[in-house]
C-alpha cells in the first residue's frame, strides 16, 4: 500500500503594524509657556541688573541740577515812537529793542550735561515783545561755558493804557522795566546714556534807559525746577 504523504500546513507568525499615539497638544503648550516664562525671567532679571548698575553709578556720582544763569545784558537800540501827535495823549506806541544777552553755563558734575533748544521771551506788562533762542549745546564735566542771545524786537505796537504807560516811563522816568522768562531743558549723559529731562525756569527782570541806551539794573532768579 502506497501511502500519500500528508501535507503539514505551515503556520507563520503574523506581523501587526505598531501604533504610535500622537503627540499630546496639553504637553506642548506647556512646554512653550515654560520656555516664555523662563525667557521672561531672564529679561526681567537683565532688566534690574541695568537699573541697579545705573543707580548705583548715580548714587555714587551725585549728579546736581544744572546753573544757567543771564550774566550781561546789553542794549544795543532801544526807540519808542507815540502813534499821535501829542505824546502825553497818546492811544498807541510802537516799541523798537536790540538786546544782547550772554548767560553762563556751570557743570559742577562729574559728567557732560547736553542742553537742549532754549527760548527765551522779553515781556513788558505781560505783553511779548520779541523772542530769542539759544541753541543747543554739550557741556562738559567740571566746566563753565557762555553762550549768547540776541533779541530784536522791531516796530511791536501798544494799545491805549499800555502804550501810555511805556511813554511815561521812558520820556518821566527815563527807565522802562522789562522782563525775561525762558524755560532751559537739559540732561546728563552718563556712560553714553541720558538721563530724564530737567527744566529750569528762567525769571529775570531788567530795567533799561532808553536816554543812555543802556541796563541800569538787572535781577534774575530760578522761577522753578521740573522733570
């Protein structure tokens, strides 16, 4: 009897594809919240580090508030014409002025103070007459500096009161009172960083003759310090 092989039936191990999960979306952001908290911390901490290192260099430089005061004040012209016949009853005046003014600059600090624009306003009785700027300027530490201003005032009118008024005090008199405000800004540069601004008002008085074309006396202060 011939006997038929049996065919055995070969098992084989099945493969199954692996599966990944996704990344979870909670881990990433918290991921990115912890790198923007860490670089804020960082620039938070850079932050007091400059702020402290410029106080301490304040501290230890003890910066003081700039001097700027008007030290001559000449007349170069001065005219008051009555826009009448007769002076004594005059409704209006026109007003001619040249003034030069030359103001003094002291730094007693250990560092430069920049200036900026200055302007500055010649007033009789409340009433502008003409302006003058002094422009900007870098002074060094430990150092006095002058610089100068002129003002032309040319044919500025008077009404009624005012103009009689000036006229009585040039042609009795022989002394017209005027006045000069200005505002001067300034800052102190410290390791090539500048500080907030500081404004110094300017308040000064001067009275001039117009027989002798010239100042007779002159008073100035310090109206007021701003930052």
């Amino acid at each position: 009897m011939t006997c038929t092989p049996s065919h055995s039936s070969v098992s084989g191990t099945t493969h199954h594809p692996h599966y990944y999960p996704p990344p979870s979306s909670s881990s990433s952001k918290a991921s990115f919240k912890g790198c923007c908290c860490c670089l804020f911390l960082l620039f938070s901490f850079l932050l007091l580090l400059i702020l402290a290192f410029i106080l301490v260099i304040v501290l230890a430089l003890k910066p003081k508030k700039p001097q700027f005061d008007l030290q001559q004040v000449g007349v170069q012209y001065v005219g008051i014409t009555p826009n009448s016949a007769i002076a004594a009853a005059a409704s209006s005046a026109s007003v001619s002025l040249n003034i030069r003014m030359v103001f003094t600059a002291i730094n007693d600090n250990k560092v430069g103070i920049k200036y900026d624009d200055s302007r500055f306003t010649v007033m009789y009785r409340g009433i502008p007459l003409g302006r003058g700027i002094v422009p900007g300027f870098y002074q060094p530490a430990h150092s006095v500096r002058r610089v100068e201003t002129t003002i032309v005032v040319d044919r500025v009118s008077l009404l009624q009161a005012d103009a009689s008024d000036l006229i009585r005090d040039a042609a009795l008199n022989d002394r017209v009172e005027l006045r000069v405000l200005g505002d001067v800004g300034a800052k102190i540069r410290i390791l090539g960083l500048t500080s907030p601004g500081v404004q110094v008002s300017v308040d000064c008085t001067i009275g001039i003759s117009p027989r002798k074309q010239s100042v007779t006396y002159k008073q100035c202060g310090f109206d007021g310090l701003s930052v």
